[in-house]
C-alpha cells in the first residue's frame, strides 16, 4: 500500500519536472509544426515498362526531364545497402534522423578550425536536401533537422533509404540509383556487381568530376580506394574485394530502353502515377514477335504493303505476352507509330465463327445442316462470293471454313442483326457499340468497325470454350485502370458450340490456306480464320490453339488498297509463321469435346439437308447436335408426287384418278436453289405439270408466292424523262412451278417461266408489281419511280 502511494507522489513530482514539461511543450510544437507544414516526398518519376522477368522495356523521361527511375525496396541488395550506408551513415538505423554525436563532432572541428572541414548529415537529412535543396546557412540547418525527424516519424528507415537512393545525383538529367545502373551499366541494380555498386556509391558525392563514360580511370581508382576501406572494415571478404578490384570499368552513357514502344505509351497514359508499370509481356517472345513482323513486312512491301501489327494472347491467363502495334515504330512516313492493334478497321470475314457459334447454340443449324450458297437478294442488298463463284447447296461447316458469303448473310437475317450486335456489345467491341442502331445484314462481311484488340480477345473467347474475359496487359500487382481490369468473363457462346466451331476452324482443306504453304513450310496445328475488307485495304488472320491465341493485321494506315492484299496470302503466313517460332509442336495438347455435363452428341442425319432422316433418305450419315437444344426436323429434300405412268401429268388429291397413277419423290428444292440450277444450265428432276383438268382452286392460306428479287419493295427509283430506261422484273419460285404471270399496278403485264428476265418502261408514280404462279399464290411489291 505504501509503495503504491509512494510511486504516485513520483509521477506527481515527474509531471511537474521542467524537463518534462520542455519535453511534451516540444513535442506538441513538434506535431503543430508537422500537422500545419506536412513534408512532401512527392517526386515526379520517370515511367518505367518492365517485362514478366522484371527487365526494363521501356523509360520515359519524368515531368521535369529528368531520367529519375524508381527503385523498389526488392532492388535494394544487402551489398548495396552495406556500402552506402558505410560510406554515408553507419548509424542511419538507429538514429532519429540526426546523429547529434557527429553533429557535436562536427562543430567541435569547425570551430577548432575555423572553416567547415566535416559534416554530420545523415542520410536522412541529405534527403531532405534532395527533396528541395536550400542554401547552406543556420536557419536552413535547423528546417533539415525538422524535415528529418518528419521523415523518420512517417516512414520506415527502408523507405526512407529508398528514397534517398532515388534522388542520387550523377550528372546531368541522371537521378537515382537506378537510372545510372540502367544508363551507364546496362542493367539493374540487382544485377550489378561490388565493384560496379561501389562505384555508384562514390559518383554523388563528386557527380561533375567523376563523370562515367569521360573520366573511368579516375573514377575507378576513387572506387578501388574506397574497396580498400571496405576491406580494413571487413565489410566484405579479402576474395570479394580483391575480385572487384581487378574488375575493369565498363561504363559508358547508354540510350534509355524503349522496347514495346505502342504498349508503353498506351500503359502509361492509363496509370498516370505510377512510376513503375510491371507489363504481362514475355520479353523473349516480344522481341521474337518483332523481329519476324519486321522482317515479313520488309518482304510484302514491294507489293506497297507498309504496315503489319500482332497481339499473342495467353489463353490460361488471358495475358498478352506480344504486343507489335506497327512493324516499324520509327517510321514516320508509313505512319510507324499508329497503335495497328487499336485502330479502327473493317474485320472482312473474321466475325462469321461468332455468327455460326450463335447459331449452334440457336439450334439453327448443326455443322452439316445444308446452306444455300447461291445468288440472292437480300431487299436490295445483294452480296458475292470472294471467288465470284456460287456452290449451290453446301453444309454449315464448309461455307465456314470456306468463308463464303451467302450463307453467313442468310444466317444473319435469319438470327436477326441484333443478335449478334448484342454479342459483340457484350464482348466490349466499342466501334459496334457505337454503330449499333445503324448495322444491317453488311456487318457480318465487314461492314463494321472492329480493333485487333477486340477481335483476338474475341477469338480467345473460342480457345477457353466460349468464355470471353477481358486481356490482361499488367501485372495484378498493379492497380489496373477500369480500361484494363479483368472482369469475371461472359460466357458469349456454350462450350459445346466453341468446339463446334473450332473443330470447323481446324480445317486445312480451304481456300484461306496461303498458296503452296502446306508443300513449302511446317503447317502449325491450330484453329484460324481470315478476313479480307472491301477495297483490300485490311487483311486479317487469327488463330488459337490451346496455349496462345494469335491475331494479325497487314495492311496500310492510309487505307490504300493492294490488289495483292489478302487474309489467306498476306496475313496467314505471318500467323503460321508465328505459331511456328513460338510454339512448335505445342506440348499442351489439342481441344477435346466437352466432358463435363455435356449436351454434345452425335446423331444419324440425312446429308441432303443435316435433318433427320425421311421417307427418302437411303444413305444416312451422322453429325454433331447439342442435345435439348439442335432443332429435330424430319429432312424433306424430296416430296412425293403422284403422276400418271409416263410421268407428264402430276395429280394432288382432288384430280387424283382412282388408278393408272404412280407414287413418286421428286427434289423439293427451294425457289433460289431451282432459279440457281435454271440459270446455270444444272439438270434436275422438275415436277410435271399438273394435271390441266383439275378444277381445284388454288392458293392456300399458308402458301406464299413467287419470291419476287427485282425490284426492291419499298424502294425509289429516278429515271430520266427524256431516255427513260428499262427495268427488270424477276422472281425465284419453288420446283413445282411452270409460268408465272407479271401485273402492273393490277393489269397484266406478261407471262413468263419463272427463271425468266422481264423487262418494261416505267413511268412517274406509285407501282404496284405482281407475280403470280400456275397454283393461284401470289406475292405484291410496291415502289416509287420518280423524274431525276
């Protein structure tokens, strides 16, 4: 009880202790002082790129000019902080941020003296100097003094030695530790040995004489001469310092990295702050990307050819690992320093797996469902082949792996334009986003606009079964901007539908595999597909395996078109070219069919038209469906008719003799299909004519008329009054008809076979034009002619 008593009269007597009270009163002006003048440490840096490994991609200069590079506490070495901070401040860890021992030493030798022969700034306090440098006078001392104890009391000694080492001055615009290792040695400070640590320890104090590159051996035996202290302090072993000793001095002015210049000037204008940017790119496979881009756009550009650019996408991380913007970014005059892979150009073809896959997973179609590949008019809009060749009747798989037009169009109106609009919106293509209420039944031959960026994301949607994420171009390290963080993914296509189209993508028997390659090169393994804008001005090749998803541009930032210019013989190559230096004899295997709770399975179908087998399909084969979800449609490419015995006359039920009449199965071929096979001359079995004594009337709800494709409904047409023109009338109508019969504004006008041209001279005003066939069904356009 007594001690208790006694120990408050103590702490009574101690709070009223003048040293106490000096002690707190100092402490409160202290923390006044530091909340009202906080300290700045805020240094403008230079930007650094590195690559996975760490290395150096590219610097920028800071905002000052300066060649001021960051360096992480990681690079700081246990030899690197040994020396400096036996040079510069053996007591830096254990003092305040001011060594009042080596301050007393200090003026002791001054005032003995009479002029400043040593100093007693510590580490810390040389800092603040670096921070804002000030004249050397009293007052000026005593605001260092205050700064340092500010710096030690918000930071830790290793940051505040990071710091310090950040702000080192070694002439000219060179600051930082860092920035001299990479300048003048070529390397980071990780990396550099004793003798060359050494001598960046040594050129601060003395930054206008010992200068790198101009005066190496007095800078060497400055360096040699403080080892020797190294060694009497047995700061490193005998065998060290003897080794660093003997070291020759290598050092001369280097030029800043500036490798993966597109990335670098897109990273840093997205993390404004951030002085070091650890990029996702593998330097090796970066400089293997550019060297070959670089060397294949030297071939093609006697085709006046300029420009090429090549995203490599990691399919497992979805991280890029290539990033070639332009074939050459020094080259000003075809425009070297465009960002190819965030330009803005039409994708040609390359957007019809995502369409297919669409409709896979619709059940629209399974990869033989037959497509029709022959003219047509889509209301006005009338595409072609990129051979100028029709095929007929062909499956969905080969008019995808052959590219052709036709069908894609058809799919499209069929899928309906919003579909796939609203796919690609989901897939963060911007231009789309933008366009979207203006795209029609063009886009999916590339009457759009799309980046290789979006379009090789796209395609390593297709690689990791249908999933799409966003790329990844740094490290999770680092804070990523809203542009570059990586969502949870969107799932665009099911996976059963990814490997539908990739099985189709893998086909090398095409028209896109560049001429003679397969005799003359090693063909990769992958799924790919081309693309070739209008005019020729962009050629595109994109192509996934397991391990990497690749994705080409060729073409000229100007737009110029090349006649030369195409996805199969321009940019293929470069893909293949690519996939072979890169991952040759991928080790990673191939896409396998899904497994997991999958609705992929096989069926018997009839090859005529990919539906289930009918009355008349003898030669089953089997193909791919998505169970629950591939339409079951009973296949119907042949009808049976009934006819007399010689087949001249047919009957339906009504006029159908009580006998003398013979079942038979004629082609049920579709009005396009049969207009197709008339205007090329292709025999095929027609049906005959009905029976002409039938008194049954035709036309039944439900039944359509001649599909009238020229003119246009809805559509103005201007003719000159003086020389009007003619204009023609044609339609396409099913197998069983014979005539049809053409009215103008309700009057007829001529009867003809239904693969036959009409021609008539129109007049001013509204037109009505009919088409009516041999059954009683009939179709209605209407138009408007004006005078020009």
């Amino acid at each position: 009880m007594l001690s208790v008593e006694k120990s408050k009269i103590i702490t009574k007597h101690l709070w009223k202790s003048p040293v106490i009270k000096t002690g707190l009163a100092a402490l409160l002006v202290f923390f006044g002082l530091d909340f009202f003048f906080p300290t700045n440490t805020t240094v403008p840096y230079s930007t650094l790129i590195t690559a996975r490994d760490g290395s150096v991609l590219h610097a920028f200069l800071s905002r000052d000019d300066k060649w001021r590079m960051y360096a992480e506490l990681d690079e700081i070495t246990p030899p690197l902080r040994d020396a400096i901070l036996f040079k510069e401040d053996k007591y830096f860890y254990y003092h305040p941020g001011f060594n009042p021992i080596a301050m007393l030493r200090a003026a002791a030798r001054n005032l003995l003296t009479g002029r400043r022969t040593s100093g007693a700034s510590t580490i810390t306090m040389q800092t603040v100097r670096l921070l804002k440098p000030r004249d050397r006078t009293y007052t000026n001392k005593l605001i260092e003094l205050f700064r340092a104890v500010q710096l030690e009391v918000h930071y830790s000694k290793n940051e505040i030695l990071q710091l310090y080492l950040n702000l080192l001055p070694y002439g000219g615009n060179i600051e930082g530790l860092k920035s001299a290792s990479l300048l003048y040695f070529g390397k980071l400070p990780v990396l550099l040995s004793l003798a060359e640590l050494t001598t960046l320890t040594i050129i601060p104090n003395r930054p206008s004489s010992l200068r790198l590159g101009v005066h190496n051996e007095l800078v060497k035996r400055e360096r040699n001469r403080w080892l020797v202290r190294f060694q009497q302090a047995s700061l490193f072993n005998e065998q060290t310092i003897q080794d660093a000793r003997n070291e020759p001095l290598d050092a001369y002015r280097r030029e800043a990295p500036q490798r993966a210049p597109h990335l670098a000037y897109r990273l840093r204008t997205e993390n404004p702050n951030v002085p070091v940017i650890h990029a996702t790119l593998n330097l090796t496979i970066q400089t293997t990307a550019e060297q070959v881009v670089e060397r294949y756009a030297n071939r093609i550009r006697a085709f006046n050819i300029h420009n090429s650019a090549v995203l490599v996408v990691d399919n497992q991380t979805r991280e890029v690992v290539a990033y070639v913007g332009s074939a050459d970014f020094t080259n000003s005059f075809d425009g070297g320093q465009v960002d190819g892979i965030r330009a803005i150009r039409s994708p040609g073809s390359a957007l019809k797996p995502i369409l297919y896959g669409l409709a896979f997973d619709a059940g629209v179609i399974t990869p033989k469902t037959k497509l029709t590949d022959v003219p047509t008019n889509f209301g006005g809009y009338e595409p072609d082949n990129y051979d100028r060749r029709f095929n007929g009747p062909v499956t969905a798989e080969f008019a995808l792996a052959n590219s052709l037009n036709i069908p894609a169009v058809a799919l499209l109106k069929e899928m309906g334009t919003s579909t796939l609009v609203t796919t690609l919106k989901n897939a963060r293509f911007s231009a789309i986003k933008q366009q979207a209420n203006q795209l029609g039944l063009s886009m999916i031959l590339g009457g759009c606009g799309v980046t290789l960026e979006e379009m090789t994301r796209l395609y390593a949607g297709l690689a990791n079964g249908g999933r799409w994420a966003m790329l990844n171009f740094t490290l999770p390290s680092v804070p990523q901007t809203s542009v570059s963080k990586q969502p949870d993914g969107v799932s665009l296509l099911s996976p059963e539908a990814a490997y539908l189209v990739t099985h189709t993508l893998t086909q090398i028997t095409r028209p896109d595999l560049p001429n003679n390659f397969d005799n003359s090169y090693h063909l990769p393994r992958i799924a790919w597909k081309t693309g070739t804008s209008y005019g020729r001005r962009d050629a595109w090749s994109i192509g996934y395996n397991q391990r990497y998803t690749i994705g080409v541009w060729v073409g000229n930032f100007s737009g110029v078109g090349v006649p030369e210019l195409s996805g199969a013989n321009t940019a293929t190559p470069l893909l293949f070219q690519l996939f072979n230096v890169l991952d040759y004899n991928s080790p990673t295997g191939w896409f396998r069919t899904p497994k997991e709770a999958s609705t992929l399975s096989m069926r018997v179908i009839c090859p005529e038209t990919g539906d289930i087998p009918g009355e008349f399909c003898p030669n089953p084969t089997t193909d791919y469906y998505i169970t629950g979800v591939s339409r079951y449609r009973i296949c119907q490419h042949r009808k049976a008719v009934l006819t007399n015995p010689s087949a001249t006359v047919s009957y339906c039920v009504q006029c159908r003799p009580d006998s003398s009449f013979i079942r038979r199965s004629y082609p049920n071929l579709s009005p396009e299909l049969a207009s197709f096979y008339q205007s090329r001359h292709v025999p095929f079995e027609s049906i005959p004519p009905h029976n002409p004594a039938c008194e049954r009337v035709f036309g039944n709800e439900g039944q359509t008329g001649p599909h009238i494709t020229s003119l246009n409904d809805g559509s103005e047409y201007f003719i000159n009054p003086a020389q009007p023109a003619e204009m023609e009338l044609s339609c396409q109508a099913p197998n069983d008809v014979q005539l049809v019969f053409w009215y103008l504004n309700d009057k007829l006008y001529r009867r003809a076979k239904p693969s036959e041209a009409i021609f008539f001279k129109p007049t001013p005003g509204t037109l009505k034009i009919s088409c009516a066939d041999d059954k009683g069904r009939n179709s209605d356009i209407r138009v408007l002619v004006k005078n020009e």
